[in-house]
C-alpha cells in the first residue's frame, strides 16, 4: 500500500509523507482546497503516532492516506533534517488551527468543534468565538460518545455544513474515526486537534515559548504531567530506531 503523491514537498518517514510546507504555506495550500471544495483530511503527526503505525497496519494506513500530514512533533522536524531531507519548520497543530480560524475570520467560514469533555468545549467555543467574531461557529459537541453514536453526530455535522471540522480525541480512536467518516462527512477540512481545546479553554496550561523553540515541549508537558512518562519513552525510542535504520526510514514501509 503507497499513499498517492502529493502536490506540495514531502519527506517520507516510514512511508507516511510528511509536508515540507512552512505554516504560511500550508495554510494558503488548505485555504484554496477549502473555496475550491476540495476535501482535505488534516493530520498533526508526531513520533508517537510514527511508531504506533509501526506496530498497527490500520493506524499506519490512516497515516499514509491523509490528504496532509504536518510535522507537528519536534522529533519529526529532527528526524527529517538527520535523513537531510529537512522541513521548512515545525507546524503545531494548535497553531495550524489558529491560524486557519484567523482566515475563516476574514472569510466568514463555518466551524464544528468536537471533542474534549462538555465544559472544556463550550469554554473553548466562547474563547475563539471571542477572538475570531468573523467565524459562525455552526455547533460543537464534546468527544464522550460510543460507536452507536456514531451515526446521530455524523448527522448532527452533516446538519451543520461546516467548511472546517476540529475533533480533539485520543489519537488512537480520533483519526481512525476521522477516516472512517471523511468521505461521510461532506466537510472541506477535517483536522484532529488533540489536546488543544483544554489549552484554548484554560484547562491545561500550554509550554512556554522557550520550550517550544526548543523543541522540547513535550519535555515541559511531563514536568507537568509525570503520568505521561510512559508515553514519552516512545520519543528515545523513535530517535534511536531513526539512527539505527539510517536511510531506510526513507523508503516506502508498509507493516501489513
């Protein structure tokens, strides 16, 4: 299985294609698939993601079909300059999302937020309703529902007709269900979010901007977090399978 090529520069790491575009560039790039109706399944990878694919034919296939994957974690911004087949920068998802909503603010675009628990998505809607007034935002709902579900939330979007979809679950269950209803969906954009709406709602406190030019906010979020220690440990992980394998990390892989 090889995901198609795609009209924009890539690097590929372990046969998912990650975007060479800078934040600029992606966001012109979705904006025009946006006013042109062109769908665009959006996913913020990251070396968590990476090494679960590796593991999971499913999760990898999710992975390579994406419409775009932008390097989102600071490992995948190493790994690709380490091949010498480097990205312009890293895009942070929450920061993709901010800035898109800052042109759906001057175009008037429409919005669905899903995901997260009930406060922390009625919060994060009034916040970004408050800093971008230009967006309608068409609905939200939070991410506590079961596959029998499913169907009456896929309607409830359908109702809706927003041109961009933000679903912030765990990454596990979120983009499976993103593939699985794109097509569905009948929504321009759709893009998981993680972690953002408790950052935009207050719950969670984001890295300070040291960190994050660092490349270390994953650092900061497990001084934060302890718990997250054994997610983390996947990060050496990934780098010392990245230096091992050397210039097989290019090369198209398929674990099925």
């Amino acid at each position: 299985m090889n995901s198609k090529p795609k009209p924009y520069p890539t690097v590929s790491l372990y046969g998912v294609s990650f975007s060479k575009m800078n934040m600029q560039e992606t966001v012109g790039y979705l904006a025009r698939a946006i006013e042109a109706g062109r769908p665009q399944r959006v996913i913020t990878g990251n070396p968590i993601m990476l090494m679960a694919g590796l593991s999971n034919p499913s999760f990898h296939h999710t992975l390579a079909t994406a419409d775009l994957v932008v390097p989102d974690g600071s490992g995948v911004v190493w790994a690709a300059r380490r091949l010498k087949q480097p990205v312009q920068e890293r895009v942070a998802g929450i920061d993709l999302m901010h800035e898109l909503l800052k042109e759906g603010d001057r175009r008037g675009w429409r919005v669905y937020l899903l995901g997260a628990s009930s406060e922390v998505i009625v919060a994060a809607r009034d916040k970004l309703s408050a800093q971008f007034p230009g967006v309608r935002f068409v609905g939200c709902r939070d991410g506590y529902f079961t596959e029998g579900e499913d169907e009456q939330v896929v309607a409830g979007i359908q109702e809706a007709k927003p041109d961009m979809l933000f679903v912030a679950r765990s990454t596990m269950n979120q983009e499976p269900w993103i593939e699985k209803y794109h097509s569905e969906l009948g929504v321009p954009l759709v893009m998981g979010v993680g972690g953002s709406f408790d950052v935009v709602s207050g719950k969670s406190k984001r890295a300070p901007a040291l960190f994050r030019k660092l490349g270390m906010e994953w650092f900061y979020r497990l001084l934060k977090e302890p718990s997250r220690i054994g997610r983390m440990m996947v990060l050496p992980q990934f780098a010392l399978k990245v230096i091992k394998d050397g210039d097989k990390v290019l090369k198209p892989n398929d674990p099925s």
